[in-house]
C-alpha cells in the first residue's frame, strides 16, 4: 500500500466518521482543536495525518486508532 492511498483511505475514514455523526468540518475541527481547512485536506488525502491529530480523532469519535487501518 502507497503513501498516496493510505491518506486517501484514512481521509475517507475521517469524512465518513464525520458525516455519520452530522457533523460540519467546521464543527469538528472545533471539538479536536485543528482547523477546518486542515479537516478538509485530510479528508481529501492532502495532509498526512500526525500521530497526536489520529489520538485525538479517534478519542474524539470514541474508536480506536487501528479502526482507520
């Protein structure tokens, strides 16, 4: 698996996380304390996501970290 695919498939994973819990970027990057700018390249596999952001959302969502594998 590339680079490029794996932060484009953790991306989806925000994204959907996201929507299933009718959230807005902006309203979720509020609760993890990020921007909403950086939720979206997230969410569009632009940004590889740091150790700490992965933490928080999955804390955040009340999944485990594996759960974005």
């Amino acid at each position: 698996m590339g680079i490029r695919k794996l932060r484009n498939d953790i991306g989806k994973k925000i994204k959907n996380l996201r929507l299933d819990k009718n959230l807005s970027q902006e309203k979720l990057a509020e609760c993890v304390n990020l921007s909403r700018e950086h939720i979206s390249c997230l969410e569009r596999g632009k940004n590889s996501v740091n150790l700490e952001t992965l933490y928080n959302l999955a804390k955040f969502f009340e999944i485990s970290i594996k759960d974005f594998f």
